[in-house]
C-alpha cells in the first residue's frame, strides 16, 4: 500500500468528513448512517464501544434526545493514509442546544469501499475541565 502526504490524503477525505460532520450537527441519522461501514465500530473511550452502523447511529440519536442540534468546531485537524484506508483526527467542540459545551479528541479511519471511503473506526474521547 503507498502512503499518501497529509495534502493527498486531505484532499481525498475533507469533503465527505465536511458532509458527514453536516449530517451529524443537523441530526440527520440517515445521511450520518450512510457514511458508516457496515462493520463500523464506535469507541466512546473509557465508557463504551458500538459495533455496527445502525448500532452506532441509534446511539448517537440516543444522545442527542439528551443534547439537542450542535454546532461543530474541530480544531488541530490532521490527515493521513493510504489509498485504502484515511485517517483524520484533532479536537473537537460541539456547542450543543440543551447541554452546553460538549469537548473532546477523535480520531477517525475510513476504508475505501468501492469508489468511497466509509468510516470504519470512530474513536471519541471526552475531555471534562
């Protein structure tokens, strides 16, 4: 497998993470679903891990009963890969309609599946002040 540079794989990953992220703040559980392989794993570390697409967007729908809409800020953001598999991972700040602030670090591996890349493992950690 040839790496790519942080620019290719960039390039490559940003606009489906942009839509996927989308899809995530509006509570859009059937675009966000679509951007999961079906064998995805979600880890929240310290806490819990999900396996399956539609196992890891009912936990995400579970949640955001609790939280309401967010707005996303990701800082730090840093991609890398291979032209099977991309990463993208940094920090993150959800603002959220009824909880406050929600932050944390994530990191993310996409698989290429066909002529897409889906995300395989999202892993989440919560940082509390």
């Amino acid at each position: 497998m040839a790496s790519l540079t942080a620019q290719q794989a960039e390039a490559t990953l940003k606009p489906s993470f942009l839509k996927y992220m989308q899809a995530f703040d509006s509570l859009d559980w059937t675009t966000a679903e679509s951007f999961f392989h079906q064998d995805a794993v979600l880890v929240l570390k310290g806490k819990e891990a999900t396996y399956g697409s539609k196992a890891i967007v009912e936990s995400m729908s579970k949640f955001s009963e609790t939280s309401g809409k967010m707005v996303s800020t990701m800082s730090d953001l840093k991609y890398e890969g291979t032209q099977d598999f991309l990463i993208v991972g940094g920090s993150i700040v959800s603002d959220t309609e009824k909880i406050g602030s929600v932050k944390g670090k994530f990191f993310q591996i996409w698989k290429k599946e066909g002529d897409r890349h889906l995300i395989l493992h999202d892993h989440f950690e919560m940082i509390t002040p």
